[in-house]
C-alpha cells in the first residue's frame, strides 16, 4: 500500500467522523491520525538544527550586578 491510499484512507476517516456522535467521532480521528502517521514523512529541506534566537535585547549585558 503506497501514501496515496493512507491518505484516501484518512481523508475518508475525516468525512465520516464530521456525520458521527462524540464518541464515535473522536475514535475516528484517532485513526485517521494513525492513518496519517503511515504515510511516509517529507524530506526535510534546510537545517536540521535552526538557530536559536537570542534571549537577550541587543545592548542588554543581563544581569551583571
């Protein structure tokens, strides 16, 4: 079974969970998300690792006292 037919599958999940009581409907989301998950992930594009932004305004030298 290839991507396409898990996410026909979960696209359909989503279509009878929007018709369904509650209950029902939160189990069918649970399996459109595990429908989701089988489907094989995009390839990452840039860095895995993005900077991380600087805690401290520019001129702030924290507190030095």
């Amino acid at each position: 079974m290839d991507d396409e037919f898990y996410r026909e599958r979960a696209r359909h999940m989503r279509e009878l969970a929007n018709q369904a009581d509650p209950f029902i409907k939160k189990r069918l989301l649970r399996l459109a998300s595990n429908y989701d998950a089988m489907t094989t992930p995009p390839p990452m594009t840039g860095p895995s690792n993005p900077p991380v932004a600087s805690v401290f305004r520019e001129g702030d030298k924290g507190r030095e006292e």
